[in-house]
C-alpha cells in the first residue's frame, strides 16, 4: 500500500495494488482544521526540535533565555521563580541574568490561581518584578500581571492551562512542561529527592507527606517576599497586600524574622510552604509555616516522583500563531498593552515542518481578546478535540497516545444506579470509599458539595457524565481494524499515570477520578475495553453465520452482559496495548517505589503526525468551554520509509514524528540506561526491535510481556501499590489495594465492614519501618524499563464515585492538596477544582 498527499490542505488517498493488477483507492479526511473560528491555518516552513526531558528542556530554555536579546514571554499555569532549571539555578537566576541586557523586555503571565487552589502565582510576581530594583536592570524590564479566567459560566472552576515561551520572537516553546516544581527530571527517573541540589518544594511528591524538618535560615518564607523593605526595628514582617487581595496573613512562629528574607534570596535559597487558610496546596507537600519548622522529604527513606513530559522548541511562520496568542491573552488580562505581532509572513522559513496552532478557548476568552480577524466569537474554540478526532480516523496501523488523563464518552458507568433503598448514586458508597471519605483529607460531607450561587442556574451539566468523543473514536477505529473484510496489522497504545496526582487512600478527588477513569477504560458499557470486546463478539457472531451480528453495536441490547462474557477482557490486548510507569530505588536498606507522573499531552498517528500541546483526553480540556490550552498540529515534509508492520513493507513515515516517539519509546524501555547508585530499572534491550516495528503483533505482544512481567515484581514486592487482583487471590483488588474485607475499623464503636490490612503512605507510621516483601532485592531486579501493565481489573465492582462534579473530576493536573485538610474548605469555598496538571 502506497499512501499520497493529493493537498496538504484537504484529503489524502491510500492506493492498494491488488495481485490482479487493479487498485483500490480511499480517501481519509483532511489532517487540517479549517473552520470560520480556527485560532490559525496550516503554515509551512516551520523547524522543530523536541525535547523528551524536562532537564533537557531546561538546559536549552537557559540557553536561549540567558542569550536573549530584546523579548522574553512566558506563560503557564503554573510558573515558579525558584523552580529547579538546573543544580543550583532557579527561574529568578535565569531572568535576572537576562534583565540586565540593555533593551530587554520580559513579560511572565501565570494563572490567577483561585481558591482553594494554589500556585504561588503571588509570590512570583511579586519576587520577578524586585528583578526591576536590581544593579544593572533598567526600570520596567520586568512586567508580570495573573491572567484570570474568562469563562462565561461558571469562570471560577476553569484556568489557563496553556504552557508557552517565546524568545526574542524568534523562538516559541510548546508543549506540556511548565515552569515550576517537580518538572526537573531526566531518562533515569530518578527517586533520589535531594539529587541535583532539589530543595524544599523542588523535592516533588504530592502523594507522601513531607517528614525532614527545615531550618528558617536555610529558606525563603513566601511573607517575608511580599514586603520590599525591612521594618525600622526587628520583628516579623508581615506583607501589605492590596486590598482586592482576599490572602490572610499566615501565623509565623516568634523566632522568624522574614526582613532576612531578601538576603536569602540572593543567596539562591529556595522557598518553603506556607499555612494560609482556605487553601489546597498543590505543589507542595502540605507543610505549614505555622509549625516549629517548615518540611520537605527525606532524602534518606522518601522517594520523589518523577515526571514523564515533553516540550517542543520551534521556528518559522507559526511562532506568529504562539506569539498573536501571548499578546491576546496578555491584553485581555490587563497588562501594559503590547501591540500586534507582525503577521507570520514576515516570519522567515525554518524548517520543514507543516505545523497548524489549535486552541481550547471559551467564548468569553475569544471576545476579550477582540481580534479582528476572529469570526463567531460568540462561540469557543474546540479544535484540538478535532483535531484528535481526525487523527484517530486517519490512523493505518498504529496510535501511541500518551496523556495525564483518559476520561471521555463511555456509555453508562456501571455501579451508577440507585439502589435498592432509593439512595441517589454516590450516597451508598463502598467501604473502601467511605474509608477515604473519613480520612482527613477526605471530602467530608461530600453530598453537600455546591457550587456558588451566581454559577448555581448555569451548572447542571458539571454533574454529567463525560462527554468528548475521544474514546468512542477508538472505539469505532479499533472496531473498522477488526470487521475489516481485508485485516491489516493495527494497533493503540496508552500510556497513562497509574492514578492521578495524589494520596488517593485518603482524598476523595483523586478517588473519583480513578472511578471516571476506570469507567473509560474498563468498566463502562461502552468503555474502550468494553467496546472492543462489543466488535470482537459481533465477528465472532458473523463468522458463525450469524445474519444479525450488528445487535451488538445497538445500546438497546438488553443482553449486551451476557453477549459480552464470551469475550474476556485480556482478548483486546491484541487491539490494544494499556501501560503506566513506574521506578524503584533503595534508600539505605529501604526499598521504595513511585509511580513516574505521565503528564504528557500526545498523540502520534503511523509515525507520520503528531499532535501535542496542554491538553488532557478530559472534557475540561477538550470540549472548549472548560480551561484554555494550545496544541501543535504537525506534519514533516523531510519523510523516509520503515518496516513498520514487520512484514518487510516499507510504508512512509515523517521525520519528525518518527524520531518523537523513538525517542520517547527509548526512554520509558530504559534504553541506553547505566547502573545507578540508589537501584532502579535495568534497560529493556530486547524491545529495540518493538520500537522499530511499532505496528507488528510481535512488538505489541512483547511489550505487553515485558510490562505485565514489571507489575508482577512490583505487586510482589509492595503490597499497597494499585494491581488488577487482590494479592494471591484472583478477586479484584480494591481502591485500595491492601483492603481486608474480614478486618475491622480500629474505633470500637465502627460497625464497618474492611480495613486496611496494613499502614499506607499517607501515615507517617508507613515511613517509621520498611513496608517491602522478603526478597525484594532479588525480585526488583527482575524489572527492564519503566513501563508496566495498567490495572484493568482495579476497583471493579467498588462504587467509588462520590456526587463530585463530573466535569471537574478530570482536571489539569494535580487533585493532591499537600497534605491540607481540605474537606470543609471545598464544601463552603470551592471556587475552583482545578485539580492540577501542568
């Protein structure tokens, strides 16, 4: 088969020599998005370089930043002025390096956090405008607003979600990675916290509690960065805050003299946590100033979570794309007005690469920005949900999708009824459940969670179920591979974070959203496991001659259970490859495990387009109305040819996608990978020839081996981490996997059935011992690479969805609130559930 671009711009047509000479023609859908509202057309000439991870990211953003000549933009969901670029130098060293050139212009435009979520977005500001008062920097070079969101319903539960920077207009970074704590990591993904010189915040896991005690000399008190200049006598300093501010000044213990603070931070100190009421702390691990001292990992038992992402550098024609949307955003927040960029004809070719700059953007977002050029600015922007759409539809053997979240359209979730006695769904919750709920990070009170008051009329559709299309255009492109009268090899692979971003043994909204997860993936009527198996039973039934074989695609099959038990669910591994990640590390004679965070925002279709951005496979991101993101559209024009079925066929492939996921293949088999000192996995040599041949049965089969064969030497090592089956039992594990259904809760007066049979991460008791099984050394270094099988069986047959609105359950990036109790404050102040990403 021979595959020929008629127009760029419109259709492709794959041509089939068949052995008698003729040829079969098809025609697949545009690759571009060209509606009346599309943020900006297909541009060619573009040259772009990729980055697989965050440490090489940074070294080149350093790069280009510290030789930046005229202009420095950054915006981000979250941006930290001490986030860890490289050992020893933070965010503000960079900047303050870059300000002193003469003409120099810097603008740095993070979200404006709203509670209880918080970013630090305050203290940035703040502390990169004191860049102004420095030797050397001329007044003005520094300009740094929030940008709020502009959402026309319910505004405060949304964000900018975008990550971009742009360098001296020249060159645009897109991509996943913000600038801010934890996205510091390389190929090893390393659990050693305190390695490369991490400090406080920068030692990232927002799923442990932090238990190494800090000293105030040793770091900078967010407080002490609010007030400029030290009070004529000796004390605590607390900040002047504007008086639209609604922050309440934290308690500091006696001994603390914040005024030191801006000694500190020339020093290249690093900023602690604070207590500040109402707030979930994000990024942090929780500690609170208001204690004897600030925390921050252990570096001698606790692990630190790595961070899976990517980020692309670019020039030519659509940096003009990256630019025009700074500048919008930036003059529909309020800052000193900047003016038009020039048109992206006046950006110079670079390179090879077709690429086209697709936004999420709500209605309101478009209108403040007030471009003349924009048409329907009544309606919002969904083009990167159509974008994946179409790719997934134009897919000929493979897609390899990897992403922070999964949650879409699935039918009907399953344990979602209402049971017997009347209770509404959520209100009879499993005892798993109602042991999170209970637990102090818990949403106590769950059932009364509201939404404000002037949102109230506008929100129902919050509490739906997921809606985009993104899993039931799997589904149907799985489905066309298996009816297909003449097969060909084809194939999806997901690779996922096992859970998202949180302690979910105590939080209730990293539970819920493991619920939607699993209901996407597994459990669903019409989840992608589901789904498949809906299509491989109706060829079962048509190569029985059974005429009526399409009943199985018909949501009115009454006997769709039963019909579905002739197919199990591991039969779709043939269709479809489901990974996470994970490490290991010993830490003195302690082993330890962490999940590596995928946070990524990818889709590569064939080795020939790739599409990545900000956006998450959720409807916050994808459905328009929800969180503004950015996404690269990319097809290279420098092409070859590969052997990607196996079959000895060269089919063509596109440069730059093909070395993208190479590259990224490379790093999650551990490819290349030298002993390190604290353990970890060993390289998976013998998936080279998988990652050669992505579309050949034999790759996909022996990555799947290699990752369930790692799941099995984990699960046997630690008992608490997420698995598919209860531990020498072939049950379902629980929502929490070390779950004794016969034990019960330590209260005597507690008639609840199940606990857990030992302590959990979240306890500090976990930390006080070792929590691994004998032989753990042996069975570790078993495991090549970093991937392992998804739990597909994980919580099944649990009701686990606490009533939490559904549309904000997928949210950016992290659900983990650092350790802060959050339930009372989500109940009575929950203006935003931004549960994070960046």
């Amino acid at each position: 088969m021979a595959t020929m671009e008629l127009d760029q711009t419109s259709r492709s047509t794959s041509i089939i020599a068949g052995t008698d000479g003729t040829f079969k023609t098809t025609v697949t859908s545009g690759l571009w998005i060209d509606d009346d509202h599309v943020y900006a057309p297909k541009r060619d000439g573009n040259d772009l370089h990729a980055f697989v991870t965050g440490k090489a990211y940074f070294a080149d953003l350093i790069q280009k930043m510290e030789n930046a000549s005229s202009e420095i933009c950054i915006a981000g969901w979250q941006i930290n002025w001490d986030a860890l670029l490289a050992p020893g130098k933070r965010l503000y060293d960079v900047l303050l390096q870059a300000a002193r050139k003469k003409g120099m212009k810097i603008y740095v435009m993070p979200w404006d956090d709203t509670r209880p979520i918080r970013t630090y977005d305050v203290q940035t500001i703040r502390v990169l405008k004191t860049i102004n008062d420095e030797p050397g920097v001329a007044p003005g070079t520094v300009s740094a607003i929030t940008s709020p969101s502009f959402n026309l319903t319910n505004m405060a539960y949304f964000s900018h979600h975008q990550k971009t920077i742009l360098i001296d207009r020249r060159y645009a970074y897109v991509g996943g990675i913000d600038v801010a704590y934890g996205r510091y990591d390389d190929e090893r993904f390393t659990l050693k916290c305190d390695e490369d010189g991490r400090e406080v915040m920068n030692r990232y896991n927002p799923c442990i509690p932090p238990l190494l005690a800090v000293s105030f000399s040793e770091v900078v008190v967010p407080t002490g960065l609010m007030q400029r200049h030290r009070p004529s006598r000796p004390g605590i300093a607390m900040p002047r805050l504007p008086s639209s501010s609604s922050m309440k000044p934290p308690t500091l213990p006696p001994e603390v003299f914040v005024t030191n603070d801006w000694d500190k931070l020339k020093r290249g100190k690093w900023q602690t946590p604070y207590q500040e009421a109402e707030v979930m702390d994000l990024m942090t691990n929780g500690a609170a100033i208001d204690s004897s001292a600030p925390f921050t990992l252990d570096p001698s038992r606790q692990a630190r979570m790595p961070w899976q992402d990517m980020h692309v550098r670019m020039e030519g024609p659509s940096v003009a794309d990256i630019l025009s949307n700074f500048v919008d955003r930036w003059n529909a927040s309020g800052g000193p007005r900047l003016p038009s960029p020039p048109p992206a004809q006046q950006f110079a070719a670079a390179g090879s690469a077709m690429v086209q700059v697709l936004r999420s953007a709500p209605a309101g977002l478009r209108k403040k920005e007030n471009r003349r050029d924009v048409k329907n600015a009544a309606v919002c922007e969904d083009h990167i949900k159509q974008a994946m759409c179409k790719l997934i539809e134009k897919a000929d053997h493979f897609i390899y999708i990897e992403n922070q979240f999964f949650v879409g359209k699935i039918g009907k979730p399953v344990h979602d009824e209402p049971s017997a006695d009347g209770q509404k769904p959520g209100q009879d919750l499993s005892p798993a459940a109602n042991f999170i709920n209970a637990q102090k990070h818990g949403l106590s009170k769950v059932a009364s969670w509201t939404l404000r008051q002037n949102d109230a009329n506008k929100s129902s559709s919050l509490y739906e179920p997921p809606t985009n299309p993104i899993c039931e255009a799997l589904i149907r492109r799985i489905t066309r591979a298996i009816l297909n009268a003449e097969p060909q090899p084809f194939h999806v692979y997901i690779t996922l974070p096992v859970h998202p971003e949180g302690d979910f043994f105590t939080t209730a909204s990293v539970a819920v959203q493991i619920y939607w997860t699993m209901q996407t993936i597994s459990f669903g009527t019409n989840s992608l496991l589901n789904g498949i198996r809906r299509a491989l039973r109706a060829r079962q039934l048509r190569d029985q001659g059974d005429k009526n074989y399409k009943r199985m695609f018909a949501d009115t099959n009454q006997d769709m259970h039963k019909e579905l038990e002739h197919i199990p669910m591991e039969a779709c591994f043939e269709y479809v490859t489901l990974l996470n990640l994970r490490n290991w590390a010993k830490l003195g004679e302690r082993y330890v495990t962490e999940q590596v965070y995928v946070h990524t925002k990818l889709i590569i279709v064939d080795d020939r387009y790739a599409l990545f951005g900000s956006a998450n496979i959720n409807d916050r991101s994808l459905n328009g109305e929800g969180d503004s993101e950015i996404a690269l559209l990319v097809a290279d024009q420098k092409n070859s040819t590969a052997n990607l079925c196996g079959d000895g066929v060269q089919r063509p492939v596109r440069d730059f996608a093909r070395k993208l996921r190479v590259d990224i293949w490379r790093k999650l088999f551990g490819i290349g990978l030298k002993p390190g000192a604290v353990g970890g996995a060993k390289p998976a040599d013998q998936l080279l020839s998988a990652i050669a041949k992505p579309a050949c049965p034999a790759s996909w089969r022996a990555i799947q081996k290699q990752a369930e064969e790692n799941a099995a030497s984990y699960e046997a090592v630690f008992d608490y981490i997420p698995r598919s089956w209860k531990k020498y039992k072939k049950q379902a594990s629980s929502i929490i996997p070390n779950w004794d259904r016969e034990k019960r809760w330590p209260r005597s007066e507690s008639t609840t059935q199940g606990y857990p049979s030992s302590s959990l991460p979240f306890e500090n008791e976990f930390w006080s011992r070792h929590r691994h099984g004998q032989g753990a050394g042996s069975e570790l270094n078993k495991i090549k690479g970093f991937i392992t099988a998804l739990p597909i069986h994980w919580s099944e047959g649990e009701k686990n969805n606490f009533p939490y609105p559904t549309s904000l359950v997928a949210n950016n990036d992290k659900s983990h609130f650092g350790g802060t109790k959050i339930a009372q404050s989500m109940v009575t102040e929950s203006r935003s559930s931004a549960d994070k990403e960046a």
